[in-house]
C-alpha cells in the first residue's frame, strides 16, 4: 500500500510562483478587508499577526510591522515592542490552543540567512512538540500538518478578539 501525503497549496510555493506581486506582508497591510481569507489574526498600532502559509508545525505564526523595513535595527521602539508583546500574546494562544512541548521565536535577517522575504522583516512563532521533526521532515524535506489553515485560523482567532 501506497501512502500520499497531499498538500497541493504549497505548488506555487516549491515552483517559485508567488500569488500576487510585490511584498506579501504589504499587500497584506494594505487589504484589511481580506484578513479572513488571507488568515490575519490581529492588526495592532504598529504589527499584525497572521498564519504562516507554508507552515513548519501546526500554528505557525507570523508577526510583520506594516513598515517595510529590512531589519528590525532600522524600526522605531513602539514597534518593536508591540511585536514582542504580540509574540508573547501568540505564545499564549497556541499554549492554550494546541499545549506544545515548546516554541521557536525567530527572523531570518537577509537572504544568506535564509529568509524568504528579505526586504520585510517578520518574526516567526512556531509551536513545537517532541518528536515532531521525524523521518518525513528531514529526510524526505515533506511536512505533515494534522490540520488545515482555515481551522488553525478558527482556533486562534478567537485569543486575538479577546483585548490584550
């Protein structure tokens, strides 16, 4: 017997086409209005939350400034500490949420650091759960995810709408 794995919406991702032009996080500044299909969880002064699109677990988050700034050295105070306080809002929604056995909190500063979008800096917030980087993930450079977007949108949406 035969297992497939299917995940047919990372096409565009691994063939290097992107939906849309420009910056992903600026278009997503920019269109409000969309922030249920396009899974934002929260806009706050100066950051906005949303659900990464090509996640590494369950839950993945991102927290993007509206400004379009290459690094968070060249961002004003305000912001980065309203994206610290977003991260630590996250942390405790996806421990509510999901229970991990940890997080990742990172950015990838520039293209030789592996980020995807170089020109926008954005923090990455990622569940974590013993054992859940197995064979599939390292070997076979596959995710399985247990959920899909829409419904990890559903479950953390609601940890946003609640006030800080």
């Amino acid at each position: 017997m035969t297992d497939f794995l299917w995940s047919p919406w990372r096409a565009a991702y691994v063939s290097g086409q992107s939906p849309g032009t420009g910056c992903v996080f600026c278009r997503l500044k920019a269109e409000p209005e969309l922030d249920d299909k396009r899974h934002v969880l929260h806009r706050g002064r100066f950051n906005f939350v949303v659900l990464n699109l090509y996640p590494y677990t369950s839950g993945h988050l991102l927290i993007a400034p509206y400004e379009h700034l290459s690094r968070p050295s060249k961002a004003l105070k305000p912001a980065t500490d309203e994206m610290m306080d977003l991260a630590i809002r996250a942390e405790l929604a996806l421990e509510a949420e999901y229970g991990p056995d940890g997080f990742n909190l990172g950015m990838n500063l520039g293209r030789a650091a592996g980020a995807g979008v170089a020109d926008h800096y954005h923090l990455h917030v990622l569940p974590r759960w013993i054992g859940d980087a197995n064979f599939t993930t390292t070997v076979g450079e596959t995710r399985v995810l247990s959920e899909n977007l829409s419904d990890t949108y559903r479950k953390l949406k609601r940890h946003f709408r609640e006030s800080a």
